[in-house]
C-alpha cells in the first residue's frame, strides 16, 4: 500500500508543476534572489573584513608591522671563537629558518624579505673632517651587517662589500656600502674611510666600497629601519641651544658581524620577519592579536628563546595594527547588522507572503481534498514535497551564485544563510496551508476585515507582541547603543518600530475609513462610496503586509540615512580642510602671496569668487577673563555667554584671520560655512582701514568677529592685541562657529583693510577651476606655491577596503528594502487580484464604465497605499531617531585618513531616503490597479462570471 502511495506521488508533482508552471517559476526566481542575497551577506562581510586586514598591515609601516627578534650580543665570559661563531652568517641563518617555522598560525612570515644580522644599538660619533657638520655637530652613524643587500638593491657605483677572509673580533678592517641618499646627505663616495674606535688595539676601519639604490624602497627590509635607507637631520638632545647633527647607517658585509664585537657600539642580533598578510581572513584577526601577545610576553616568547638564546625579545607593532583594525570592525559592525537584521526580516515576510498568497489561491482545491477524506498528513507532504521540488534547486543555484560572485569569505555562513531560505519556504507554504484546513470550511464564506473579526487568541498574540515590542524600544532608549559590539536589540530597532506600527495601524486602518465612507455615501456616484468600503475590508492590508512594507522601508530609510551621512560628513572633512573649493597658500605659516599671482588666479576661467585671506597663528590674548556677555547694538549675540570655562581658558592663544568682509560673506554663503554682516567689520573714524603703508597706532580699535570660545574671554570689552600685522584694540561685535581653512575653534576675524600688514597669506576660490591651470598659475611665480582642491581632498577619504564594503553593503540593503517593499505590495494586491476582477465584472453588467472601473481600483488601493507609505515614514524616522545617539559614522566616513577631523558624525534623517521610497509604494499601487482595471475591461463579463462560480 506505502509503495502504491509512492508511486502516486511523483505523477502529482508533475501534474500541479505543469498545472501552474508560472507559479512554480516565480516562487523559484523569488527564493533564488534571496538566498543568494542571504549567502551573499556574510561572504561580503567576510570579505571586507579580509581586505580591511590585509591592507591594514600591508599599509602599515614595516618597523611596526615587522616581528623583530633581537638579542644582546654573546657574554662576554664566552670564549672568542663561540662569540664569534655565534654571529657569523651560517648560525644566524639556522636560527632565523627556526624561527621562521616555528611561528604560529596563522602568522606567516613573507620569507622574501626577511632580514637578520648584526647591528649596533650606539651610535658611533663620526669625526672625519670632510662629513658635514649643520651646526658643528659632527655627525653619528650606526653600522648593520645584514643579509640579503645584494637582493634588495641594485649597484650604482663602485662594488659591493665582501669579506674576502674570514673575519674575526680581531680584525680592523671591513667593507661596506652605502645609499644614494645617504651618500649624498653626508659627501661619501666610493673609497671614503671611516674609523670606529675597539675596545683593545687600534680602530676598525669601514671602507665605502659600493653606492647603491633600494629595488623596493617601501619594502620590510629598507623600511623597517629608515635611516638604512635615508639619513635624517635631528636635534642634539643634549645642547641647550637649537642644534641639528646628521645620523644614518653604514651597510657592512654580511659576514662582517665579528668584527662589531670589538667596538664599544652594544652589538646586537636580529632576525626580523616581516608578516605574509595574502592568507589572512577577517575572522583571523582575534588569534592574530592571541598570537602575537603570546610571542610578546607568553609561551610564544618560551619557544622563542629556546630557539634563539634565553635573552632573545620580540618587538611588534604588529598587534597593535590588528587591535586598531579590530576597533573599526567593532564600529562598523552594529551599523551594519541593522541593515542585515532589517533585510533579513522583510524577506522572511514576504516569504511568508508569498506561501500565503499560493494558498489562498489553492484555497479552494485543499478544501476539496479534505472534505473528500484527505488528511492534514498526506495533504502537508504532498505540499512539502511539490515545493521542495522547486525551493530546494533554487536555494542550491542561489548558494552558488553568491560563491561565484563574492570570493574571499567563509562557506558555511552562506549555506546556513541559503538553506535557512530554503527551508523557511519548505516549511511555511505547507504549515500555513494545513492549518488553514484543521477544519473543514463553509463553501463562499466572506473573509473581509468586517466579518471576519480577530479572535480573543489573535488579540491577546498581538497585545503581547505589543507590549514586548514596546519593552525592548524603551529598554532600547535608556540603555543607549554605545555599548560597543553587535548587539541584537539595537540591531532588530528595525523590526521591533515597524512590529510597533503594523500592530497598531492594521487595527486602526478601518476606522477611518468608515467614517470618510459616511459623508461618501450622501454624493452622487458609488464609486467613492464603493472604493472606500472595499478598503476598509480588504485582506489586503492585513498585519503580514502592512508589517512587510513598514520593515522594508524603515531599513531602506536607515540605509539610505548612513549612506547620506557618510558623504555629508566627508564633504564636511574636505571643506574644513581646504575652505573652499580650491586654496592657494605659501608653503610656511608666514609667506604671503604676491598681488600678481591674486590677480591671475582670480582671472582664471571657471572662477566665482575668491577671498583673499591673512592668517596669522599664535596671536596672544589678554590673561584677563572679561565677565559678562550679551548682545551688542547690532543685535548680534557676542557669545560671552557660551563655550564654557573649559573654552575660555583655552582661547589664551588664538589665530586672527584678516578678510575683505564682501568677498569672504559670498563664499561662506557658497559654501555653508556661518556667514556675518558684511557691514559688522566696517570700521570708522580713527579705526577706518588705513591707506597703503601706513602705520597703525595701539589707539585704533578694530570690530572683530570671535569664536564663541575667545567671545567668552574678551566679553564687549576693547583689548590690546600685539600681531605681525600691527598692534591695536579689538572689540567683539559678534560669533561665528567656524571660519574657513581654519579647524581651530580658537580664532578672531578682522577686516583685513584695517591691518598695517595686509598681503594675503592665503587664496580661497568657489567654483571649477582647471586644475592644471591652476597649478600652473601658482608655479608660475617663482615661488613655491601650494594647490589644495576640495574635490582632491574628498577622494582621500574614499575609501579603505572596509569601509567601502560596508558602503556597498548598505547600497544592497537599500536597493534590497525597496524591492522588497514593492514585491509585498504586489503580492499584497495580487492576492485579491481574482475578487477584484469578479467585481468589475459584475459591476460591467450594471452599467459601469471602464473609466469607472479603473477609478474605483485606484480608488481602493490609495488608502492601503498612503497608509504603509506614511508608516513607512514613521517607521524609518523613528528608528534613526532611537539609534542616532549611539551611533557614529566617523569610522565608515573618515577612519583611517591622516588628519582628517575626526568628530563625532551622528546620524541624521535623510529627506530623499525616507520619502522616495514611500513615494514608490503609492506609485506602484496606482500602477498595478491601472494595469488590472485595463487588463479586466479587456476581458468579457461571461469570461469572469461562470456559472457556479462563488467569487
């Protein structure tokens, strides 16, 4: 009998498979699209938290990121051969291929630049005459025998150092070679002596033998230590007037370590293992970090040392520049996983929609099959069976697709993720189906929001959700989301807001409704009447919709919001650092810009305006605090009152900014920057500005715009101010945050015209100006001139691996939400799609016309529509204000970028992210009730209404 029912079931699959093959098709393509966007997730994070890695320490410099082995030279109770053996070439190089093994996963040493020798830890002071001496300070100069110099460079002059006998701690003389830089900085070429004092005997005299050049100068092996490549000019610490003295490094032969031992340099050894990051993952990062602190002060450093002697160290920076990129995946995370909490819960739903909608199509079939003897058993598998015919094909593909696509992840987050779609389609079509059936049902039963009132279960289910929903929010809004990590409640905000409005709008949605009927009913026409009784008891905006549209458009929203912030912020950064769109400025503090050059720059095609700029840094302030602020006779708050203490007493030194008042008010208007009066600089009488050359008296008294910090300090009283520029009084007439160029808070504008000493430090433009050009013009002066663009500055902050993954991970979500949320509302009108056509129909039949008919549908679903579209924007608003507090957009807009100001960027409410959209929805409402009135006037009222048909 089981074999029979076997046999049967295949023949019902491939019947109901050809029955409805369109059904078949779209359920397959909905699950394919969302399990590959569900197994495309986590291999996307996988990956960006890989490549954030890997360019984190590939980036990083080579003396941090390096494992450096070291260990004092052999003691000196040890017999002269045994010292000397312990640092020729053959046993450092058993000691380092050892060492190289024995690090542990998954740190790898990239064994093509790995470098060890001898060095000396003191500098040697260098007293040959003909070595440069910057302030009579005689250079000092370390000496390294390391291995691997005729790899790492090319030969420019002369030869390279070799040790043609063996050399010993006895030995006086050594060759040794020297960089182009170094030759250069420090007048050595080829044949230059010098001479290293021992400890007995005479000196050890280094022979230049060869000049050469680094083949990789950013490379571990010439980066580690800098001055192996370039000397550096340093200050004496030790003199007590400013005094600079060269100090570089000599390259011996490698086999020359033996002969260090003589001198008084403090020899040392190294084995230095620059890291191999091509096969490091993102979730290496935490045994990274365990690996590295265990070689730094753990069993690590044990097997270390009973490798390479009991004094052995290891020195890394390599920890810390994993622990730094583990804090920006830390920040990024939480942003991240509510976008994938808020995707992954819209596709559940609609998911859940799409099974609902296949059995209420079905609905009628199943319900044959029942009341003719079938059990919830045998209808559950044959349902379970023919969709996962097509569900589980389609997962698979969806799976491989997203593993072809997105390399460089883990595969078994994705197959959870795809077969967690797969399963949920398998298990809710069949679930939701049966359930329906538990009992046998009347035949033409109504179903609308009327008569069919929720039960006591379903109302007490939903008041539960509710008051749990509206638990975890106020949990949420106390506690903050600056905790640091993933945290689920955060992440699900989402969820639980449009949990929240589903749950109260579906119950409110009719009432409304119902009363915008009554005065309907009273007009001539039914077609206003009839649309809005219809939609007060449509099935089609019931909870499982309404909860699909709210949670897609929330999360669009919220991604739409980060993604906002992210370029606001960066275009914030870039004009905070320029001032305007293009800066002209000296490459000193003090240089000023010729008027010839202001002139040709200011002439230059594609140029708006320019504002000519004096800034001068270091102004000293009175010590005197003034008391008081208020508001000065222009009405214009003088800001005494703000900036707090803390504010005040650091406005002791401030920076003052002369501007031409007209130009600079045009520009700060272009750009957004706080603007003033122009009218406020204008000074009068003895304070008027003054003509060319001359001389200003401490009596003036010049307006000035202050910060709100050094308003706080000057009060509306006059101060003397000694500047370069002249000496004078100031008075504050008013406040400004921020002035351009300028990311001091600490600052003073004043009219420029006023100043004995006038010329223009600085050039700020608006506009498109040609940048070659522009550069052009600049150079073309004789003087060295720097070229700052906006646009140039903002690339800089586009973008690190991570950061530009989460970005395009926040694209997808957005893209994802609003696709999502137009697939709900086409499920959610096709699911009465038949009923409303059976009712135009009928309606042909009484008279009305395929005008009407379409009007009566657009009519009917705008409520629906306009009600999940202003859900939706509560919904999204809502959620950016509870998590905005807690969540900061400096790590996935600024992180990483030398000097860029990194203030908090809290996140703000988009308008176009929340209302595009919301405009979608209603959009494609009005367009699907057009198609299908036009498609049902189309067909024949006999084609719809057949006899015995119950619709």
């Amino acid at each position: 009998m089981s074999d029979g029912k076997r046999a049967a079931s295949a023949p019902w699959i491939r019947t109901r498979l050809r029955t409805a093959p369109g059904a078949a098709v779209a359920l397959a393509v909905l699950v394919l699209v969302t399990a590959f966007l569900a197994a495309a997730f986590p291999r996307a994070v996988d990956a960006y938290e890989t490549k954030g890695l890997r360019h984190d320490i590939r980036l990083a410099d080579a003396g941090r990121s390096a494992v450096e082995v070291s260990r004092p030279q052999p003691g000196l109770e040890l017999p002269r051969e045994r010292r000397e053996a312990g640092v020729r070439t053959p046993e450092l190089k058993r000691i380092g291929g050892a060492l190289g093994k024995a690090l542990p996963d998954p740190l790898r040493a990239d064994m093509s630049s790995v470098a060890y020798g001898v060095r000396t830890l003191k500098p040697v002071l260098a007293t040959e005459p003909w070595l440069p001496r910057p302030d009579t300070v005689p250079p000092q100069l370390s000496y390294t025998a390391q291995t691997g110099l005729k790899e790492h460079a090319r030969l420019v002059k002369g030869a390279w150092p070799t040790a043609p006998d063996a050399v010993t701690a006895g030995s006086r003389a050594v060759r040794g070679a020297v960089t182009e830089e170094t030759a250069a900085a420090l007048n050595m070429k080829v044949g230059s002596t010098l001479r290293l004092p021992t400890a007995v005997g005479g000196p050890l005299t280094v022979t230049i033998t060869g000049i050469v050049a680094p083949r990789d100068p950013g490379g571990s092996y010439w980066s580690a230590d800098p001055l192996v490549r370039t000397p550096s000019l340093i200050p004496d610490p030790a003199s007590p007037f400013p005094q600079n003295y060269w100090t570089g490094t000599v390259l011996l032969a490698q086999d020359a370590g033996p002969a260090l031992l003589a001198t008084a340099t403090e020899p040392s050894l190294f084995w230095r293992f620059p890291p191999d990051a091509s096969a490091l993952t993102g979730p290496d990062g935490a045994r990274l970090t365990a690996v590295v602190n265990s070689l730094e002060s753990g069993p690590g450093l044990l097997k270390v040392r009973a490798i390479a002697g009991d004094t052995a160290e290891v020195l890394t920076g390599l920890g810390h520049i994993v622990q730094a990129n583990a804090r920006m995946r830390d920040a990024i995370s939480p942003v991240i996983a509510v976008a994938a909490l808020g995707i992954g819960s819209v596709a559940a739903v609609v998911l859940v929609m799409t099974g609902a909608l296949i059995a209420a199509r079905r609905k009628a079939e199943l319900a044959l099959m029942r009341s003719r003897g079938g059990s919830l058993r045998g209808i559950g598998g044959r349902l379970l069976a023919e969709t996962a015919v097509t569900v589980v094909p389609a997962s698979a593909l969806g799976l491989l697709l997203a593993v072809l696509a997105v390399g460089g992840g883990r595969w078994w987050p994705a197959a959870l993720a795809a077969t967690g779609v797969g399963l949920l389609v398998c298990v809710a079509l069949p679930l939701r189906t049966t359930l329906q059936h538990i009992r046998p049902t009347l035949h033409g039963a109504r179903e609308d929001m009327v008569s069919a009132r929720p039960s006591r279960r379903r109302t007490v289910a939903e008041l539960t959700l509710l008051v749990l929903a509206v638990g975890a929010v106020t949990a949420l809004r106390r506690r903050g989301t600056s905790g640091g990590g993933t945290d689920l409640l955060v992440s699900g905000a989402p969820v639980l807001v449009a949990l929240i409005a589903a749950l109260v709008l579906v119950r409110l949605y009719p009432l409304p409704l119902r009363l915008a009927a009554r005065p309907m009913a009273r007009l001539r026409g039914a077609i206003g009447f009839l649309s809005l009784a219809r939609a007060g008891r449509s099935s089609a905006g019931g909870a499982l919709p309404m909860l699909a549209l709210l949670l897609a458009l929330a999360t669009a929203a919220f991604g739409g919001s980060v993604i906002a912030g992210i370029g606001d912020a960066r275009d914030d950064a870039a004009l905070t650092a320029v001032g305007a769109d293009a800066r002209v400025s000296g490459k000193s503090e003090r240089a000023t810009l010729p008027d010839e050059l202001v002139r040709t720059v200011r002439d230059l095609d594609g140029v708006r305006n320019a504002a000519p700029l004096r800034v001068e840094f270091g102004v000293a302030m009175p010590e005197t605090a003034a008391g008081g602020g208020g508001v000065d006779d222009s009405g214009t708050d003088t800001g005494a009152d703000s900036g707090g203490d803390g504010d005040a007493a650091g406005a002791r030194a401030t920076t003052m900014v002369g501007v031409d008042p007209a130009s600079y008010t045009r520009l700060a208007r272009t750009t957004g920057l706080p603007d003033f009066p122009s009218g406020l600089l204008k000074a009068t009488g003895a304070s008027a500005p003054l003509s060319e050359g001359a001389e200003s008296g401490p009596e003036r008294v010049l307006p000035v715009i202050a910060s709100p910090a050094v308003a706080a300090r000057l009060g509306k009283e006059q101060h003397a101010v000694d500047t370069l520029s002249g000496d004078f009084k100031v008075q504050v007439v008013g406040t400004v945050e921020r002035v351009a160029s300028l990311a001091s808070t600490n600052f003073l504008i004043v009219n420029s015209a006023s100043l004995e000493q006038r010329a223009p430090t600085t050039l700020l433009l608006t506009g498109a100006p040609d940048p070659g050009k522009l550069r052009a013009a600049a150079d073309g002066n004789g003087e060295e001139f720097v070229v700052q663009l906006r646009s140039e500055e903002r690339a800089r902050y586009v973008n690190t691996p991570m950061q530009a993954g989460a970005e395009r991970i926040y694209l997808a979500a957005v893209a994802a939400g609003a696709g999502y949320a137009l697939l709900a509302v086409l499920l959610s009108l096709l699911q009465t799609a038949p009923e409303r056509k059976t009712l135009l129909a009928r309606l042909r039949t009484m008279g009305l016309t395929t005008g009407q008919g379409r009007r009566l549908l657009a009519f009917e679903a705008t409520p629906q529509a306009l009600l999940a579209a202003g859900g939706g924007l509560l919904t999204g608003w809502a959620t950016i204000v509870l998590l905005s507090p807690g969540i900061d957009l400096v790590p996935l807009a600024l992180a990483g970028v030398a000097g860029s100001d990194t203030s908090p960027v809290t996140l703000r409410a988009d308008l176009w992210s929340l209302a595009l959209p919301a405009a979608g929805v209603v959009a494609l409402a009005a367009a699907v009730a057009g198609v299908q009135a036009w498609w049902a006037s189309r067909r024949g009222s006999i084609t719809e209404l057949r006899a015995g048909d119950s619709r």
